[in-house]
C-alpha cells in the first residue's frame, strides 16, 4: 500500500484532510460498463459481472457526469470536464466504442461560468442539451447546431430557479424536469423538485407537491430516469454521508400533475473498481452502461 493510501485510510480525520490538501486531489473519473449493468444487479440482488473500464482526465482536471447518446449509430458521451486550475468545468465529448473505449475528447460547450451534468437528448429529430448552471441561477436549454460541439442557447427555461442536475423525463405527453432546489434553508442535495410543460419551449410550472422528496439520501437526481420491466426508474444520489457517496434507485410509484412519490428499491455503491471512494451518476445507451467514479490521486503541480 503506498504511503498517500496508507495515511489516508488510518490517520485521524484532521490529518488526512491536512494530508489531502498538500499530497492529494480527490479526481472524479469516468467509467464504462460493457457487461450486465449494475443497475440491474443492484435491483434484483444478484451477482454482479461488470465489464467496467475507466477513464481518468490529465492531471489538474476530472471528468464526471457521463451522459451518453447515439448519433447516426454512434455512441457519444457527454461529461463535466473540470479544471483545478480555473474552478470551472466545460461540457467535453467523446465517441465510444462497443468495448467501452474512449475516443478522443474534445471541448463541445464552454461559457464564462461553471457547466455540469450535460443532459443531453433527442426531441423532434433534434438534439438539445440542458446542463446544470446552478451558479447562474437559471436552467437553460440548448440547441445543437453542428454535432457535437457547435450549441446556441435556446432559451431559459426557468429563471430565478438555482436547480442542481436538471433531468428531464417524457411521460403521458408531458414533459417532467426533477432537480434539487436550493431555497429558504434547502440545500443543494436535500430536496427534488419537479416542473411540467407541454414542450421544452413551453411554459414551465412549479408540480404542487414541490419538494416532492426531502432526503439527502436520495434526493439529488444521479441520471436519465428509465424504465426496467415496466418499472420507471429514478437514480437519486447518496449525499448523508459525503457529496455523490452512492446511486439510490428509486422506484416511481406516482408520478402526475398533482401526485409524486418514490421508493428506493436498489444501491450502486463504489465498488468494483479499484479505489473507488464513491459515485453520483449511471446512465445507459447503445448497450453500454456509464457510471463515474471518484479516486484519490497524487498531486503534480500541473496547472491544467
């Protein structure tokens, strides 16, 4: 076990955050499964097989928030790609193959201001994205105008909202946008929100039930919401214990214009990878399941 391992594991609390801050940089990675899904294992208590291959930034940056989607038979995936150095991340890209391999990333929306959680998807036979802007405290919507990295923004589909990872769902002809809202006392990982429209570009109200779940155990949204033998599916984060400890699969029992609720019926945890110290988001497409991961790395001194 190496020295940075070994400190960290056993010293006290303040040691290793001391340790941490002069040695070490938390780094979150991306990581692709090309066998039988986690999430599938974590519902029916079975063994699990995966097939994971993970992907780590350079040094001075990390990668997290994996959103894939298929182009033209393509598998694409969409990540937070943040940089230490300037305290802000940039929606990066890459292609994927069957195996799980990463192709090579490229930069396909930057802005002043911190971009996260690239919820990307199709509507209407275009492409569009909603990242999280937490900071800006408002959600956007944009619109794909050259694949993959030329984006306009559309509009703003709720100002004065601070939403973290904004996940849009289509069901019984509407559209349903879950996220954790900060207000009053909340914090960002307490309590899930949703807001209905007819249309992305439509006119988005607040579901009456808001906060439809208050529990920093599974609250804060950790991917595409799907669907598993009939069942639909809600990944919600873990954050009791630390910020993206765990994937809670919660299973929607309600979900209408005047009703929400919930129950967890499943867990990712972090392992099955090597050092590993925890996750916050699963999502699946084209055969391939995408999780992301958290590793203590050393630091280099690199500034990007």
């Amino acid at each position: 076990m190496g020295i940075l391992r070994l400190l960290t594991r056993y010293a006290p609390p303040p040691a290793k955050k001391a340790y941490r801050r002069l040695f070490g940089e938390e780094q979150w990675f991306l990581a692709v499964n090309a066998g039988l899904p986690l999430t599938d294992s974590a519902m029916s208590g079975g063994a699990r097989s995966p097939q994971l291959k993970a992907h780590h930034a350079p040094p001075g940056r990390f990668w997290a928030d994996p959103f894939p989607i298929v182009v033209d038979g393509k598998v694409w995936v969409f990540f937070e790609d943040y940089s230490f150095a300037s305290k802000k991340a940039v929606i990066a890209c890459a292609p994927v193959s069957a195996d799980g391999g990463l192709g090579e990333v490229a930069a396909a929306l930057e802005c002043p201001y911190h971009l996260s959680y690239p919820f990307v998807f199709e509507h209407r036979g275009r492409l569009y994205l909603i990242p999280d802007t937490w900071d800006e405290n408002r959600v956007d919507l944009w619109r794909c105008r050259r694949f993959p990295d030329d984006w306009t923004r559309e509009r703003t589909l709720l100002d004065g909202v601070s939403m973290s990872d904004p996940t849009l769902h289509r069901q019984d002809g509407k559209l349903w946008l879950f996220g954790t809202v900060s207000e009053a006392r909340a914090r960002a990982n307490d309590e899930l929100h949703v807001y209905m429209a007819d249309a992305p570009e439509g006119a988005w109200r607040p579901h009456p039930a808001n906060p439809v779940v208050s529990d920093r155990r599974r609250a804060r949204p950790a991917g595409r919401l799907f669907f598993r033998e009939g069942r639909l599916i809600r990944p919600g984060q873990d954050c009791s214990g630390r910020y993206g400890g765990a994937v809670v699969l919660n299973r929607v029992d309600e979900l209408n214009e005047r009703a929400y609720a919930e129950t967890p019926i499943g867990r990712i945890d972090s392992s099955g990878l090597p050092g590993n110290r925890g996750t916050h988001t699963v999502n699946y497409a084209g055969g391939l399941e995408f999780l992301d991961g958290r590793v203590l790395r050393r630091r280099t001194g690199s500034a990007d």
